[in-house]
C-alpha cells in the first residue's frame, strides 16, 4: 500500500484540472481579480446552498470574525465568550478587535462548547458568544439561542470547519447572528489559497461587513478604519466550481467517518467524537481521542498513514493569551487536547485506502 497522507491536492487537481484551467482563463479574459463578478457569484451561490438570506465574501475565516465582531460593535472594554478547543484565530479575532476572549469549556462527548459552562461566564461586559462547529460536528445551537435570548447577546457560529454540516437539516452558520466560514485548502470547501465568507439573516450587518472589508471606502471617503479583506475572483470561480461537489464530498466522508467508527466500536482504546443523530456531520477531521497519542501516531506513521493533531496546546494554554487574559483551567479541553489525533478522510482516498486505514484503526484498537 502506498503512503496515505492527510491530503493529496495534486490527486485533485489532477482530476479536475481542465476545468480550473478553464475557470482560470476565464477571469484573466475579464480582469475580474478582487472582490468582482466572481465573488459575487459565489456570494449568490453559497447564500442559496446554505439557505442564508445574504452572503459577503471575505479574504479568510480570521477576516470573517473580525469583520462579524466589528460590525456588532464589538471593542475594547467588551468580552466574548469562546471555547478554548478551537484554532487560535477564534480568540485571536476577539484580541484583533481590542476585546478580551473568555474561555469556556467543551461537552466531554460532543467536544464542543459547553453551553452551561459558557453561562457561568457572562457578567456585564459580556456581549457576545463565539461557538464554534469544532471538527465539523456542531455544539447545541438551540441551548445557545435559548442562553442568549435570555441575556440580549448575540452568537456568532465560527463555521471554518462546518461547511455543509446540518442541525435537524439546517445548515451551520444560520443559527447565528453571523456564520463565519473558511475556506483554506484543507477546508471541506478549499479554495487555491485564502478565501472566507460570512452569512447572515441581517442585511445591514452584512453591509457593514462589506464597507469594513474595504477600508470602508464610499465615493473616496474613509469614515472608519477597515480592512483589506475581500475575496480574489479567482477563489471566487474556483469555490462556485467547487460547491456543485460539496454535497457528494460530505457523503463520502461521512461513509469513511462510518467505517472508521465501525472499526474501533466498543475499544476502550479510541474514543470517537460523538453527533447526535439530529447532527450530519461534516467531518472537515475524523478525530479519535486515544490512550496514548504518540504510540496511535507511531503505529499509523509505520504503515504510511498521515495523522494531525488539532491541537497540541488549547488556546487558553497558548502564550498570547495568557499574557492579555492570564490563566484558566478548562479540565474537558486540556483531556481532549492532550489525546486528540486526526485521520485521512478526504473524499479522493480509494476504497482500498480507506479500507486499509480501517483495518489499522481497528488493530490498533483491539
Ligand atoms: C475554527 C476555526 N476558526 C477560524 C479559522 C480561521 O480561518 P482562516 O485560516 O481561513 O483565516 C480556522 C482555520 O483553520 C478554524 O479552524
């Protein structure tokens, strides 16, 4: 068997090559290179496919937090509630704007934030929740609308790893006053570089976030200090070319995620993350928490088997956060953080490459 690794871009590149060579002559004939006719396009089309009223392309997920915290008016003085199992750009984005990001524990089987953890922490600074769909699971929208309701703050959904995933088939990201996406190439949705995108219900937030993506420019003016965060032409072209497959992608790693599960079942030695039935999953990360996190990696490295780690060291553990918000202690985080491992499950693998990977997960399992 040959090496399997996490990715393989040239695998599908290869494949789909004569239609993004395409795609790309066809913005270089229009000169359409930032924040034009191909961004809007994907702005129409990713509104229809997630069902959200309005869309603003952006130039990555970061940009797409940033752009959502600014837009409700989110600043220094303020604090924003987020899970410390995440990537560093969920409290980065906070810091960015000048808040302070309050760490919240997970659920110990969803992985996800935990709504009653996050309620201990609001006080009156409080002004918003970031929850985030972490792996391509989902955390419980309705206890965070319910929370929420209750104290007048808004949520924002931090997508970057749930494109395409579903709550009693409703898609991530319209839950929230924004859903944040991302689209970087290990994303389900993988643009050729960096591109984002924000949704919502609420039309002039995403007007705002629009100016704000662009120094806030109108007719020469600058009011506010925004950004350069628009989305290229070219990720534009390539993510509407790319959606048409999302949905068949999903399926396919889903039915991977399926065999994987099936493999280690019952094992007291790999813990899968757990979906309620309500939840389809995306699996952006088939994740295990195992017994021993080193030993896991050198068994599967020894057959050729790619493995990740999001992430070594939780957010609330990490320098730059403890320097602007000191210390926390979040038990269910650092246990997951110190077991988590990823497998392959991209939707180009082969059925022999998956049913390879299977069968060392379920030895090793044993
Ligand atoms: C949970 C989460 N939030 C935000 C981001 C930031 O997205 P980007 O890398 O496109 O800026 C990522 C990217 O990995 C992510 O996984």
């Amino acid at each position: 068997m040959n090496p399997v690794p996490m990715y393989d871009f040239p695998r599908e590149y290869a494949i789909n090559r004569e239609s993004y060579l395409a795609l790309f002559d066809t913005v270089c004939r229009t000169g359409q290179f930032s924040d034009g006719q191909f961004s809007h396009a994907f702005e129409r089309d990713f509104a229809a496919y997630t069902g959200a009223p309005f869309a603003a392309s952006v130039s990555n997920g970061t940009g797409a937090l940033v752009l959502s915290l600014r837009a409700l008016g989110i600043g220094p003085g303020d604090e924003v509630i987020v899970p410390s199992a995440t990537f560093t750009a969920t409290p980065g984005a906070v810091l960015m704007c000048g808040a302070k990001p309050v760490f919240a524990d997970i659920e110990p089987d969803t992985w996800q934030i935990s709504v009653a953890d996050a309620e201990k922490r609001i006080n009156k600074k409080t002004k918003a929740v970031i929850g985030v769909h972490l792996y391509g699971g989902m955390f419980d929208v309705e206890a965070m609308r319910r929370l929420c309701d209750a104290h007048g703050l808004p949520f924002i959904e931090d997508t970057a790893q749930a494109v395409g995933s579903e709550w009693k088939g409703r898609k991530a990201g319209t839950f929230g006053k924004t859903g944040c996406f991302s689209f970087y190439p290990t994303k389900n949705l993988g643009a050729f570089g960096e591109a984002g995108c924000v949704i919502s219900g609420d039309e002039s937030l995403i007007a705002r976030i629009n100016a704000l993506k662009a120094h806030d420019s109108r007719d020469g003016s600058f009011r506010e200090l925004g950004y350069n965060m628009r989305m290229d032409g070219l990720q534009g072209a390539v993510l509407s070319f790319k959606l048409k497959q999302l949905d068949a992608f999903t399926e396919r790693k889903n039915a991977i995620a399926s065999l994987y599960r099936e493999s280690v079942k019952g094992s007291g030695r790999l813990v899968c993350q757990y979906a309620p039935p309500h939840v389809r999953h995306s699996y952006h990360l088939f994740v295990l928490k195992t017994d021993d996190r080193e030993r896991f990696i050198a068994a599967m490295t020894e057959k050729g088997i790619g493995t990740g780690v999001q992430y070594r060291t939780p957010c609330h553990r990490q320098k730059v956060f403890t320097d602007a918000v000191g210390e926390t202690s979040l038990p269910v985080t650092e246990e997951l953080m110190e077991n988590c491992v990823s497998v392959p499950t991209y939707p180009y693998l082969t059925d022999e490459e998956v049913a390879f990977v299977a069968e060392q997960l379920k030895r090793y399992a044993r």
